[in-house]
C-alpha cells in the first residue's frame, strides 16, 4: 500500500499519538444506493485484528482489511486553527 502524507499532516498525527485509524463510513440512503466515504481517527482501533498496520515515518497507521483502495491512499490536513482535521483520500475499488 503506497500512503502519502506530507509534513503537516504527519506533525499532526504525531501531536495525536502516532496512531492513525482508516476505515471506511457507509452512508445509505432511502432512495439511492449507499455511499463509502473514508474516515481517518486518530489514535488505535478498538478490534485491531480487522485491521492491517502499516508504519509510515514512525508513525503507525491502521487500514481497514477490506478497504479495496486500487494505488494509493493520501492523508492530508484539512481546516484551520482548533478545527484541524485529517482527510483520507483514495480510490476505491
């Protein structure tokens, strides 16, 4: 798994713990087919088992196991100030 992130983001996730959590959110709707949407936490996952570890720069970022993402998974800051966040993009499968 190819993971990117650049320097504020990895500053960030190191001021969180050095734990990051990837999974994914399904949305579903009345009318129309559900949505997959990526969702990045800081900190550990509660049923580590579910997921693959992957250390990036000593940081440890834990996927999902059945995330298909096809090449590769970008995590980058988004917001500013106290309203800081991190955003998970890639392609799904």
């Amino acid at each position: 798994m190819n993971i990117q992130l650049d320097d504020e983001a990895h500053a960030w996730i190191e001021s969180k713990g050095k734990h990051l959590t990837v999974k994914t959110l399904e949305v579903k709707g009345c009318c129309a087919a559900g949505v997959q949407e990526l969702l990045a936490i800081p900190g550990k996952p509660k049923d580590i088992q579910k997921y693959n570890e992957f250390i990036v720069n000593n940081l440890s970022i834990f996927i999902q196991k059945n995330i298909g993402i096809k090449d590769r998974l970008e995590l980058k800051i988004s917001g500013f100030g106290f309203f800081k966040s991190i955003v998970a993009k890639g392609f799904l499968e």
